[in-house]
C-alpha cells in the first residue's frame, strides 16, 4: 500500500518535472531565437 502510493506520487512528480523542464526548453528556445533576429 505504501509502495504504491509512493510509485502514484513519484509518476506525479516525474510527470511534473517533464513539463516544468519542457516549458523551460520552450522558453530559452523562443528567446533565444527573438534574440537572434
């Protein structure tokens, strides 16, 4: 029981920081390619 809630808030997490990391990517592409022109 506990390992499963463990696993359920780490998918959670890991789900969380794919797209935290992925808007920072985002973010840094767009101003860099603003910056560029």
């Amino acid at each position: 029981m506990i390992s499963q809630h463990f696993l359920l808030h780490h998918s959670y997490y890991q789900e969380k920081k794919k797209v935290f990391y992925s808007n920072i990517t985002a973010h840094a592409l767009s101003s860099s390619s603003s910056s560029s022109k």
